[in-house]
C-alpha cells in the first residue's frame, strides 16, 4: 500500500507537538524561575529583615544619645556651670603661682653643693615677676669649701646672680659661717 502525503480530512489536522514542546518548555522555565525567586525572596527578605531591625534599634539608641548630649550641654552651657569654670581657671593660676617643687629644687641644688658645705636654712620666695630669689645660710668646712660651692652656683645655668652677703670665720676652728643669696630659675637647663 501506498502512503498519501495528502489530507483528505474535513478538517485539516494540525501537528501540535513542536508548539506544545516550546510552550512546556518556556513554562518549566518560568516555572524554576517563579520557585527560585520565592527562595531567593525568603532568604534574603530574612536578613534583610533583620538588619533593617539591628538599625532600627541603633537609630533608637542614636536619639537616645543625641538627646542625653544636648541635655548635657544645655546644664554646661547654663550659668552656673561657667561660673564655675571661671572659678576653677582662676584657682588654676593661683595654684600655678604657688607651686614649688621641692624635689626638683632639692635635686638641683644637690647637684651645685660642695662636700663640706652643711646648710643651716634655705628660703625660696616667688617675686610677682615668678623668679625665685633663694638665701642660703650654713657652714663650710674649710672656707675652700664655699669657694667651691660658690662657683659651682656661678656655673650652673639655673642659679643665677650669686651673691655672698656675709662669711663670718671661727678663730677657733676651720669652721666659716655664710650667708648667700641668688636667683633659682627651674626651667633653665645645664646647656650652656
């Protein structure tokens, strides 16, 4: 028997399954696709979720702060407050006028002392000009001694227009008796 390639029906048969292919096709595809964005929407809708909770709280905190500041800064600014630091800037100074450093002065005026000489008393006293006039009353034994520790003062940068007020020598004994006076600058470095 021979096969017609004519169509010999009422209604001419239309071959479907290439169409129908392509259409199942492009709606699996639309399909995985559908699927793969609700997975995609869930995972990262919940850390988008939860960030947008982390900065919510520390925009929350933020208000907090910005409200505890200037809350803070309104009772610095008041007038209390700056009277007060007034206050405290004018202690400050007066503090700084009278501060003396014994250590310091002790340390560097050790350091100008002669082996025999012993000191009786050493008053400093702060001029308004802040320069610190020194008298130094003691003995030395013998009066070489005081030569030396004269000259030690002359050679040190901090200790400035020495002055021997009084020697008074003990017929008796190697012992000289002295009364000197000079400027001690505390700053001043031995640098010549």
């Amino acid at each position: 028997m021979k096969r017609l390639d004519v169509n010999l029906a009422t209604t001419p048969f239309v071959n479907r399954v290439v169409p129908m292919s392509i259409l199942s096709a492009v709606m699996g595809a639309a399909l995985l696709l559908t699927i793969f964005n609700l997975a995609s929407f869930a995972i990262l809708g919940a850390e988008y979720r939860s960030q947008r909770k982390i900065l919510k709280s520390q925009e929350e905190r933020l208000q907090v702060l910005q409200k505890d500041l200037s809350r803070k800064q309104s009772a610095l600014n008041s007038a209390a407050v700056s009277t007060f630091s007034e206050e405290a800037a004018l202690v400050a100074t007066f503090l700084a006028d009278k501060r003396f450093s014994w250590l310091k002065f002790l340390e560097d005026f050790e350091s100008v002392k002669a082996f025999g000489v012993m000191l009786n008393s050493v008053s400093p006293q702060k001029d308004a000009s802040g320069v610190i006039h020194l008298n130094v009353r003691g003995v030395a034994n013998p009066r070489s001694e005081l030569m030396r520790f004269e000259q030690n003062l002359f050679s040190d940068a901090r200790f400035r227009e020495v002055q021997l007020r009084d020697e008074q020598r003990d017929s008796a004994s190697p012992m000289t008796t002295f009364n000197l006076s000079c400027i001690y600058l505390p700053e001043t470095t031995d640098a010549p």
